[in-house]
C-alpha cells in the first residue's frame, strides 16, 4: 500500500450528534436484564449488579460532551488510505529532537487509552523528564476501529493494518524512520511493521509478546515454561471464548451489541475487570467515565462487527511472521503481572530474536496506558533512548 500518490489529511473533529444520544438515553431506560445465578458475581461473565449501577451512572451523570472535548484536546486528522477515512493524533513532541511514535491501541480499546499517556510522551519535561526524551506521537483508530470506520467498509487483517499505519508513517507523514508501541493488537501490529518494514522501523516496545496461543510440546521444560504451559491451558479453557465468536461468526454477535449498549457494555467491560489488575474491583484503576467512553466510542460509530474482522482473519490467515522467521528489529517488553499471558523469555525468543530490555513491571495489567501511565511512559523512553 505504501508509495503511491501522498494523500491530504484533513483536521477532524469529534463531535457526535445529538439525536444519537438521544437515541442512546432511550435504550438505556429500557433495558430488558437477564437474570444472574445467585451469588454469581464476576464468575460466569459480566456482574449484573455492577452493570445496573453503571448504566445508572450513565444515565444520570455521565456527560459524553465532556469527554468529546478531552478527546478534541488533541490534534486530530483524517486522511484517505486503502478506500477508507483513517482517523488519527498527531501531537508534535516538545523538546530539541522528538522521535515519531506510532501508537496503536487494540481491542477492547481505543485511541482512548492514549489520552494520559500522550502528553507524557511528547512534553516529558512537563511531568518532570527530560525534553531530548520527547516523540512526536501518531496514533491511529485502526482501519475498522472508532472513528476509522464506516458501515459496509471494507474489513482489514492485522498485515493489512499495519500496511496502512506504515503508510501513514512514510507516505502521508514523512516519517521514513519511527518507533512502534502497542499492547494487545498495537502489540501485534508492532511486532509485523518490525518484522516487515525494518528499514523503517528502529524498534518497537510493546507489554504483550505475541507468542501463537497453542499449547507446543517441549522436551524437559524449565520451571518457568511448565508455569506459562499451564497459564496458556487455562486461559484457552476459561477465557478465550469471545476470540471463538469473533473469530467465526462476528455477523451474529454483532446483531446483539450493534442494537443493545448495555450488552455492547458487558462484553467489553468483562474485559477490562478480568485483564486488569483490579482485585476483583474494576473502579480501581479505571473511573467509569474512563469506561463508559471506551464503549461509547464502539458505540457511536457503530464499530463493533468491524473490530471483530481480525480476530476472524487470525483464525483464517497467515501468522503475523512466517513460521520460521522472526522480529529482528529491536524489541523492548514491559511485562504487567496481571497480563493474562506471561511467556517466559525462552519462548519470547523464539519469535523476537533482540529482545534488548525485558521489564517486569510493579503493577498494572491488560490496560496499562490507562492502569499506569507514567510507568509505561517512562519505559517506553528507557527503551527507545539508546536508538533514537
């Protein structure tokens, strides 16, 4: 996708209209709850009494205007690629020689999580660092994700969207040499733009190794292969049915979480309590504004049977680096101890082959732009220090 005719960006601006909001307090007054085993809590998926008190939250108090002007703090374009309108940040970094910062979020995610760790990352001497450690930040919805997405548009892999954030990169940005970051699909989208662009890219830092999720037979495993071996059986046999549905028949589960917010709700914020590192209390590191205008960006751009599309593709494509080969570009991995897969280093080698700085983290888990911003900001200039 890369190298063709440079395309215009354009300034957006997030303003939704308020007939749909309208439209959202009106479903939300009449929702139809199912019922709950007794004493069920988190164990057999979203807590009802916690969804009740929040869509109270919702009606009542949350203020969507509010949150759509902390998200127009930022400097926001659109710009067409690959037949769609990319919506993306950019934010020019305030020091003597900021290093471009591709950002991608994942799912359940969006540009969202970003909005503390951003400011961080371009203006460090603000929050007490130092301004020759400054990026000048590009983050992108991804292709079918938020406000990169349309209905009936066409539907992206992870190659193909790290095709077209690379082409937003060099092409549209000019940015023929940058750093990647991500977690969950950012992480993943790092990992292919290491592995396919390393003329380009001068390394990535991601807080999940995206090692295949299959369980492989190895002769005389270490201590801490057994441990990740059984983590991996468990999380396959408790946790990873949603990549099943949408990763097989996403049309279907679209029809309940497209008409209904509080089960679109439900399937999101289960996550956010289960990946977390909440003990057990998901308004620990998250406020519910924080939450609510998460999904109300999959909400109001109607996204959700798009952002299923790579799941689907994972199940029914090629890996993100052919097996065989691996990311050589230098890789940097902060990991959050409530991550809900830890591979040891001797399996992460076997898909990064330069790992040069492996972080154990203090706190934090699926979310940590959101669980902990400073720290991941601070790892992230760590890592990228050496090469910039």
């Amino acid at each position: 996708m890369s190298g063709g005719t440079k395309s215009t960006p354009m300034p957006f601006m997030v303003k939704v209209p308020e007939a749909l909001l309208d439209d959202l307090q009106k479903r939300l007054q009449k929702v139809r709850w199912p019922d709950e085993v007794p004493g069920g809590g988190w164990e057999y998926g979203a807590d009802r009494s916690y969804l009740q008190s929040l869509v109270s939250y919702w009606r009542h108090q949350f203020d969507w205007r509010t949150q759509e002007a902390i998200l127009n703090r930022f400097q926001q374009f659109t710009v067409p690629l690959a037949g769609i309108d990319l919506h993306y940040i950019h934010e020019t970094g305030v020091g003597p020689n900021p290093m471009p910062l591709l950002l991608t979020h994942g799912w359940p995610n969006s540009i969202f999580d970003f909005y503390r760790l951003i400011p961080r990352l371009t203006d460090p001497a603000r929050f007490g660092g130092n301004p020759e450690d400054a990026f000048t930040v590009v983050a992108p919805s991804m292709p079918g994700y938020g406000f990169s997405f349309k209905p009936n548009q066409r539907r992206f892999s992870l190659h193909e969207i790290a095709e077209v954030e690379h082409d937003l990169m060099t092409n549209v940005l000019g940015y023929e040499e940058y750093g990647s970051q991500g977690g969950d699909f950012g992480a993943f989208i790092s990992s292919r733009l290491g592995y396919a662009y390393p003329d380009n890219v001068k390394g990535i830092h991601i807080s999940l190794l995206t090692i295949p999720r299959v369980q492989q037979a190895i002769t005389n495993p270490t201590t801490e292969e057994q441990a990740y071996a059984e983590q991996l059986q468990r999380w396959l046999n408790e946790d990873a049915g949603y990549i099943a549905i949408m990763g097989t028949k996403p049309q279907t589960l679209a029809y309940g979480l497209t008409d209904s917010p509080v089960g679109l709700a439900a399937w999101i914020l289960e996550k956010f309590h289960a990946w977390s590192d909440c003990d057990g209390d998901i308004d620990t590191y998250f406020t519910r504004d924080e939450l609510l205008t998460n999904v109300m960006i999959y909400w109001i751009t109607g996204a959700m049977n798009a952002s299923s599309w790579p799941y689907y593709m994972r199940r029914h494509g090629p890996w993100i680096v052919p097996e065989g080969e691996k990311v050589n570009v230098p890789c940097g991995y902060a990991e959050f101890p409530k991550e809900f897969l830890t591979p040891p280093p001797s399996i992460a080698e076997t898909m990064y082959a330069n790992i040069t700085r492996w972080t154990k983290m203090e706190r934090g888990g699926h979310f940590p732009a959101l669980e902990a911003p400073d720290a991941l900001a601070e790892e992230i200039r760590a890592f990228f220090g050496p090469i910039r």
